[in-house]
C-alpha cells in the first residue's frame, strides 16, 4: 500500500499529533511492510489557491502556480491511504494543510453532480475511490465535543465511509516527559489501532473507545496545563517566572489525593540556582509556597538540573543519592512515597 503522510503541523517534527502519528504507522507496518512517505507541510512551497480556475479551463488538471503543488498532486493520487495529521487550530485546520486542501482543485472537473442524498460535489477528475483516508489529531482542551465539530464535519462531509480517525484531547501533554508513563500508554494504543486497521481496515470498538479516554481527568488537566503557562495566579508575571517555579508548580498539579494519610511538608532547596520552595501536601491538594515557610518533614536539597533529570527518569534516584548527589534531611519516608504523590494517576 501507498501511504502518505502530511504532517500539517506548523512544529513539524516537534508535533504532538505526529507521535501517535507514529505510533499508528509503526502499528501499521508491522502487520505488512508499506511505502510511506511523509510529507512535512510546513517545510513546503504552498501557495495559496487563487481562485482562477485555470486548472479547469485553459490548463485541464494543470494549475497555474509554481510551487511544490504538482508533485505533491502526483504523490496524492497515487496514495492508497492518506494519512492527515495535524493539531486543531481554532476548531478546525492549520492554514498551510488547508491551503494544500484548496490546491487539490485541480483533482476535480468543473461539473456538478448530485449524490444520491441531494449534496452537490465537483466530479472527480481520476478515480480515488480506492483511497482511504486516516484523521490524527491533537487539540489543547480537553473536550474533543463542541471543539472537533466542524472539522470532523468537513471530513466526512469530503471523504464519507472512507474516513477513520483518533482525536486526543489534552494534546500538549505529550510535550512532558514526567508524563511519559500516561501518554505512553496512549501511544501504545495507537501502535494498536494500527495494528488493526493493518488487519481490518478498522478499529475495534473496544480500542475506539479507549483512545477517546482522557489522558488526566478535566480537572487535573486544567491545573496541569494552567500551571505550565503559570497565568492561574493573575498576579504573577509570566515572562519573569523562573523555569523551577514552573516545574514546582506544575508537580504539585500531579500530586494525587488519594495518596493522604497526613499533611506532609516536601522542602525543596535548589542549591544551583539558590531557590526553595515548599510542597504542602493535604487532603485535598497540594499547595506550593515560596516563602513564609513552615516546618518540613522533609528536606531535599539537589541541584535543580538533577532534579529535572531524576523527574523524567533519566537518572537513578538511590544510585545518586548514594553518590552524594542529593541529600534527604528529616522524614525518609517521604522519599518512598514519592511515586505515589506525585506523577501518573491510573486513569485506564
Ligand atoms: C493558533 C492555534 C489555535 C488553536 N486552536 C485550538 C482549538 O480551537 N481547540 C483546541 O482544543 N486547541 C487549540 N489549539 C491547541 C493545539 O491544537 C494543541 O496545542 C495541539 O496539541 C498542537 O499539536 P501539534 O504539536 O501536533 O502541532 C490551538 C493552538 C494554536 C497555536
């Protein structure tokens, strides 16, 4: 099978969308080996379509622009499946991949014809019915209804039966290594619904439903996601935020209630960047303070680049302990609880 893949993201290779993107290829191909080809969107030549139409009169097929429109043209019609992938910008697509939409007019003849349900369509200019097409796409809420609408209208309103689609809310999450253990599971059910599509041309229902699943619950996300911008304190003044504050304040958005026994005080002392912070752990969430400290059952002092490091797994905490790297004053015990305080809720 032919598959192309436009990646419409403006991050290219950077994008949330194209990692289950990936995932779903890499589902695909292990099924039976394809020829994929993908096609980075941004990177492109793409004019925006002039509304001419040359490319039905005097240049049949042909459209007037010079640009990197033709050979693209060429790769999609001989595409078996097409692969769309990109985020949701303002409930619907990205202005480059939907520049690329409106230069396949050349793919159409000029004559109107009625379908069977009374909808008008352009005749197609070469038989595509063979093609399929897969939607992968993130979006930044957490609501995928009232936010896809338009788009999935659009899509099936151009490609009917022919479509199949995964659309992950909560999107930028992918972005957070400490949220690896999550969005990993997500990626391997992608892997999955490749797998299937490999073998069925479809998703079981069982997997459609899982891959609808949220991420993080509505409510965690938002901390999460406010947290990272730092704008759910009006006050504070996102531009001079320091990078660990950020990172403190977005741990305490993981923090997992279900983890209470007692209040516990986490102090955090960054000796690098001579910064401390203070975790306060409680029955319903966990707070963070900068100052007006109070006694911690716990100290932990390390240098934020280690901490960093040891949050997204990269390094062994006990191996660096043993080494000196950091220091636990007070309450160990904390230390072993850490995994349960903070990071991936079992969600699925
Ligand atoms: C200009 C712009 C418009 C956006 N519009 C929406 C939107 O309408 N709904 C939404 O949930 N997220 C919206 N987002 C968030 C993106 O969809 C989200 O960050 C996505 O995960 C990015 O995916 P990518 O890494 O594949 O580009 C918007 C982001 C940008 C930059």
């Amino acid at each position: 099978m032919n598959i192309l893949v436009l990646n419409g993201s403006p991050k290219g290779e950077g994008s949330n969308s194209l990692k289950i993107t990936t995932a779903f290829l890499d589902g695909l191909n292990s099924i039976k080996e394809h020829n994929i080809e993908i096609i980075n969107i941004s990177k492109k030549n793409i004019d925006h379509c002039h509304g001419c139409f040359v490319c039905w009169t005097k240049t049949p097929g042909k459209c007037i622009i010079k640009d990197d429109m033709a050979e693209l043209i060429e790769k999609y019609i001989k595409a078996d499946l097409i692969v769309w992938s990109f985020p949701l910008y303002y409930f619907g697509m990205p202005s480059k991949i939907k520049a690329f939409l409106d230069r396949l007019l050349p793919t159409n003849l000029p004559y109107i014809i009625t379908k069977e349900d009374g909808a008008n369509r352009h005749a197609p200019r070469y038989d595509l019915s063979h093609q399929r097409h897969v939607l992968i796409s993130t979006c930044g809420f957490y609501d995928t209804n009232n936010n896809y609408d338009a788009l999935i209208r659009q899509f099936e309103i151009m490609f009917d039966d022919k479509l199949t689609k995964i659309l992950c809310a909560e999107g930028e999450l992918f972005k957070v290594p400490e949220l690896n253990g999550r969005t990993s599971q997500y990626l391997s059910l992608a892997k999955k619904a490749g797998e299937e599509f490999g073998k069925q041309g479809s998703f079981s229902e069982h997997t459609k439903k899982r891959l609808s699943e949220l991420l993080y619950p509505a409510s965690e996300f938002v901390k999460m996601a406010n947290a990272s911008w730092d704008i759910s304190d009006p006050s504070a003044d996102y531009k001079v935020q320091d990078k660990s504050h950020k990172f403190i304040k977005q741990m305490s958005a993981t923090y997992n209630p279900q983890s209470y026994i007692n209040d516990v005080v986490i102090e955090m002392n960054f000796i690098d960047i001579d910064k401390t912070y203070q975790l306060c752990l409680g029955k319903e969430e966990c707070s963070v303070k900068t100052h007006d400290f109070t006694p911690y059952n716990t100290k932990i002092e390390t240098t934020f680049e280690l901490w960093l490091q040891l949050s997204e797994g990269k390094v062994n905490g006990p191996e660096a302990m043993m080494q000196g790297k950091y220091k636990v004053l007070g309450d160990f015990s904390t230390m072993m609880k850490m995994s349960d305080y903070f990071g991936i809720k079992k969600t699925v």
